[in-house]
C-alpha cells in the first residue's frame, strides 16, 4: 500500500478489523502509517478500550454495522439478555 501512496494511486491507507495489538504493530513498522481503523461499532458493542487507543495514537475511527445487526437482540435473548 505505501507503493500505492508513492505512486500517487491513493492519497491515504487505511486498515480494517484491526485490534490494539495489530494497529501498534503496523505502526513500528509502517513508513506511511494508517490514517484510519474501520472497527465494528454500535450500541451492543462499542469497543471504548479500542477507540481510546487508536485515537491516542491518532488513527480515525470508522464503524461499520452502526445500526448494529438485525436479530442480535434475538441472539441476546437466547442467553437471557435483553
């Protein structure tokens, strides 16, 4: 992806689904560094450990599923969680 960058084919890179461990890790070794994690985020599963950490290390947050997932509710009930 940095080739990408040099070659002018992308301005910015961007990771997915990455954890704490992952974004510190790419970050040592990147020499472009991501400018954003897209990380599942929604009522039942907002993740704050995470967000903190990649904005301390000043990645940009985007969530997915925002709206969280049709049935997951259902899926809570099944284990008495509502």
């Amino acid at each position: 992806m940095e080739e990408q960058v040099d070659n002018g084919l992308t301005r910015f890179i961007g990771v997915s689904n990455f954890n704490s461990e992952q974004v510190d890790r790419i970050l040592d070794i990147a020499r472009i560094p991501p400018v954003n994690n897209q990380i599942q985020l929604h009522l039942y599963l907002q993740q704050p450990a995470l967000v903190k950490h990649l904005q301390d290390r000043g990645l940009v947050v985007t969530s997915y599923s925002t709206l969280g997932s049709p049935g997951f509710v259902n899926f809570l009930g099944d284990f008495g969680i509502q």
